[in-house]
C-alpha cells in the first residue's frame, strides 16, 4: 500500500460542504492548464472536490481519493486511511452543512496549498469560523492526500478545536 508523505511546514484541510472563493494570483490559470494540464492536476481535482462537497455529494467527493489515500482531519487523527473511512469524515461534515472557502491557492507540482475558512449554521463549540491552511497531494487522476492545519491561535479556531477535543 502506498502512503504518500508530505514533509510541507504549512498543511490543513478542512473538509465540508465548500463554498469556492478563488482570490490573489498564484493560482493555475485555464490558459495555464491547457499548456501543462499535469501541473494543473491538483487545482482542478481540489476544484471537483469542493464542488461534490457543496452540493453535499459525498459519494462523489469520496470518488476523487484512490484506494490508498488518506486524510488527516480534526476528525480523523492520525488519518483516515481507506475510502470507507474517508466518506465518513466528509459525510460527517455535510451533516452540519459546513462550508470551505478557500484562498490565495498555490500549486507546486502535484501539491496544492490555499487558506481556508470553514464556517456551519452551528460548528462545534459554537464558533462561528475556523481558519487554517489546506495541503492536497495527487497522484495519477487522484487525490492521495488532503490534510489540515487549523490556526490554532485564532480565538473562533481554538474554540472549535477545544468542542473536537483537539
């Protein structure tokens, strides 16, 4: 089995229902993409995956991973490790209507990184938002790793943390 390792200082994903907010520069253009459709790979997949979880489609969300990808999550710690699990998580988060939206992204070969804002009608703790940074890693047409990294010195972040007991 496959695991693959991402050594990257800044990582985080917050999974849910997302709303797309694409801002700043560094982001892969259409025109860019059809020059090098490779390094593209992680914008549009990550782009297909906040699509299925907007619209609350786990099981196409769930789709995007192969079958040895992982997620690390507040909520799948130390990860996530199978499909099974995976669709757990996020169908865990589509229940309480959460949102993503997501920033400033920037990829780097097959590794996606952007800031994130997670917000719900009633995330845990009551917060009102969680903020942090989101690392997604592909491999051959999937997603093989999606993590995430809550800023855990934002109040609102820290009190959702707190509610997860993390």
């Amino acid at each position: 089995m496959v695991k693959v390792m991402v050594g990257l200082a800044v990582v985080a994903a917050a999974v849910a229902s997302v709303t797309l907010v694409t801002q700043g520069t560094s982001h892969t253009t259409h025109s860019q993409a059809s020059r090098n459709p490779s390094a593209s790979q992680p914008m549009v997949l990550y782009n297909q995956f906040v699509g299925a979880l907007n619209r609350g489609d786990v099981a196409a969300a769930t789709a995007l991973f192969g079958p040895d990808s992982y997620i690390v999550t507040p909520l799948c710690v130390p990860w996530c490790a199978d499909t099974t699990a995976i669709a757990g998580d996020f169908a865990a988060d589509a229940a309480i209507h959460s949102k993503i939206t997501f920033t400033d992204p920037r990829v780097r070969g097959t590794i996606l990184t952007s800031r994130i804002t997670l917000t719900a009608p009633q995330l845990p703790g009551g917060a009102q938002r969680a903020v942090g940074l989101n690392t997604v890693q592909t491999y051959r047409g999937h997603i093989v790793l999606l993590r995430a990294d809550f800023d855990r010195t934002d109040p609102q972040t820290a009190t959702f943390l707190r509610a997860l007991g993390k």
